[in-house]
C-alpha cells in the first residue's frame, strides 16, 4: 500500500530556513561612502589607507570593509526592527573601515560601540576630510624647519605638528620640507667658534636648498618655523629677506602648537626715542620682557643712545596673531629710518632682542641692507655674564 503524500512529507527530516542573503549595497551607494572617507579608514584613531597593500605589492588591492552603525538587520549589532531596513543603504549609517576596527564592532566590542559613538567617528573624520580637500592648490607652501641648540636644549620642529598647523590656511607640498636643522653640533654658545660656526652652515644650507630654487621660481611661497638663537633667527629673516612670499610662525605655549590663535590679545606697542643721538645706538626689542637700560651701559657705556620698541605686558607667549608680527615689523622698519636719520647714514644700531622667534624672524625679512644702518644683534649668555656681540648684519649702502 502506497503511502500518502501527507505521510512522506512527515517522514522527511525538517529543514533549517536559509537566511535571507543580504542585499548588495549599490554601487552609486559604496561610492559615496568611498568619497566621503577618501579611502581611509573612519575609526577614530585609525585612518589607514585602505587601497594597496605593501607586503604582496598590489597596489590597488581594495582592503576596506563597509559597516553598519545600525545594523541592516534588527538582530545585528545595534540593530532596530524599524530603523535597519530604512537606514541599510543609507550613507549616513555606514563606515568605510579597516577589517581590524571593522571587527571590533560588529563583533569583539560590540557593547562598547553603541551607535552615538560611531556616528561621532564617522562625522570627525568626514568634517576632516571635507577641510583638508577644500585648499586650493594656489595656497600649497614649502617649509623651512629650522633647528639649533638654545643653550643646553634640544629643539625638535616635527612635521606633524607642522601640517596641521597650517590647515586649512595652508598646506605643505609633499617634496615641499626643506630643513635648515643644526640640533646635532655639539658647540656650546658660549663657544668662541659658536656664531661664525653656525652662521656659515645657515648660509651654506641656505644657498644650497632655497636660493636657486626661489630664484628659479620653483618656491614661490614659503612657511618659516623656527627654533633657534635669536641671533641666528636674524640671519635666516635676512636670507629669506622681505622679497619672497612667507609667512613666520610662532611656536605657542599655552596651548602648545604652532597654529596661530584668532582670540589672541592684541598688542600695544610703543616706541621711546633717545633724549640724545651722539653716542652709540642701542634699540631694546621688548616684547617677550623689558630690559633694564644699565643692562645696556654696561655693554655701551653711559652715553649710549638707548631705543626701544616695546609691547605692552611683555611676556614670553605674547606674539599669538599674525596681525601684531606684522604690525612688529613695521614698526621695526620705521624705526631704523628714525635712527638713520638722526644718528646719520653710517651709523651702526646694537640689537638687544628679548624676543619671541617670530619675531626675530620677521626682524631680519624687514631689515633691508641697501637702506638700514648696520646691525649689530646680541645675545644674553649668563656664562659670559651678560649680553655678548652674536652677529651682524652688514650695510651695504
């Protein structure tokens, strides 16, 4: 007797429902995901590459994983029975990532990534990405970093500080980063040779990696970050002069970086003339602190000629907007034609600097040698027991 069709189907053994495939995201979809990450990965703290792959050589290897914040199903990680199926293509909710954070969580960490936490990641590095690619091409610089011993210190300028003190003024060229470093001479500053020592490798570094290039139109626009004696700061203002496109930056304190600060106080400066002109000219630069005039006379004598350029509230973090470093220089220039004028055309002016660098920087662009008298810049150096002859920057007129 033949069993019925009712009976065979209870003698088969049950099947496990297949899970319904996910759909495909579309392309236009993964598109936009691409873009708005520029190929890198969203996890904060991450933002690998994620095309190429250097130990098999294949350069456009794809390595990126698409993720969901809410999950496309409502029993993924955070998922939601009305909100995965209407936010499953939808680019907000997805993450370009790396396999490594993409593991993280969607399956190791899942409690510890709920979705307020990845939707931050992914807006930070979207905003990100949108201001780095907003610089024109026509604002691209190349840097000067320049580095010297001050006193027994070390001074590290490192270029990732650099970069994004520039954004999104600003950009480095890639083979834009031309280093004027001496850190490593071990030369003491108290050094006979210390000054003629560092000046010449200045000069000969200078000559060798931005002269001919700026002659030559190849650099048309740099940025200056500086940390070294004043007297040497001097020296590189004087190369780079006021005929090239630069911009100086000042290394802040508080908070540490070199990205100037909009909120920055403005600064007063005043300018005191010499009651009389017929001794040697001094001209105090006050602006990171005052200096007492018997600091002067006893390097000068009692007839010194004592100017100064002084800032208000002088203090050593004073310099944080790039409109008072201008305003510097301009009264820097107007007041050595003040001195030529009253001291004469021959006359040599003793530069004794309590500066920020930037400052000395722009000092040495705004001096001009065919118009100025001669300066002659100092240095403090307590084991010489006070100011001391550095450099000069010679009249040529």
């Amino acid at each position: 007797m033949k069993a019925t069709a009712s009976e065979n189907r209870k003698r088969q053994p049950l099947q496990t429902p297949r899970p319904t495939k996910r759909k495909a995201l579309p392309k236009r979809i993964e598109n936009v995901v691409w873009a708005r990450a520029a190929g890198r990965c969203q996890y904060a703290g991450c933002n690998k590459l994620l095309i190429g792959d250097q130990i098999s050589g294949a350069a456009n290897a794809n390595t990126a994983y698409i993720g969901h914040i809410v999950a496309d199903s409502p029993d993924g990680p955070r998922g939601d029975p009305i909100r995965s199926p209407l936010l499953a293509h939808d680019p907000d909710n997805l993450m370009l990532v790396c396999d490594v954070h993409h593991r993280v969580f969607d399956r190791e960490m899942v409690a510890e990534h709920p979705e307020e936490v990845l939707t931050a990641m992914k807006r930070r590095h979207e905003a990100r990405i949108r201001t780095v690619t907003a610089i024109d091409e026509d604002f691209g610089s190349h840097i000067i970093r320049y580095a010297a011993r001050i006193g027994t210190n070390e001074s590290p300028v490192a270029k990732g500080d650099l970069k994004w003190a520039m954004i999104p003024d600003r950009y480095p060229f890639d083979d834009g980063w031309i280093d004027l470093d001496l850190a490593t001479l071990d030369l003491p500053d108290h050094d006979p040779d210390f000054w003629r020592t560092h000046v010449r490798n200045l000069r000969s570094g200078f000559a060798e990696k931005v002269r001919g290039r700026m002659e030559r139109q190849e650099i048309r626009r740099l940025a200056v970050f500086g940390l070294a004696p004043i007297p040497l700061l001097f020296e590189l203002g004087r190369l780079i002069s006021d005929i090239a496109t630069a911009e100086v930056r000042q290394l802040l304190r508080s908070p540490k970086g070199w990205k100037w600060d909009p909120d920055g106080r403005p600064i007063e400066f005043d300018v005191k003339r010499p009651s009389r002109t017929d001794g040697p000219v001094a001209l105090k630069l006050e602006v990171s602190a005052p200096i007492a005039d018997d600091r002067i006379v006893s390097v000068l004598g009692a007839g010194a000629a004592i100017w100064s350029i002084a800032a208000g509230g002088a203090h050593n973090d004073i310099m944080r907007r790039p409109i008072d470093l201008a305003e510097f220089a301009r009264l820097f220039r107007s007041t050595l034609d003040e001195i030529k004028y009253a001291s004469g055309e021959n006359c040599v002016v003793r530069i004794f600097p309590a500066v920020p660098v930037s400052v000395a920087v722009e000092a040495g662009r705004s001096w001009q040698p065919k118009a100025h008298p001669t300066l002659e810049v100092y240095d403090q150096n307590r084991k010489l027991g006070g100011f001391i002859h550095a450099h000069t920057l010679e009249h040529t007129g």
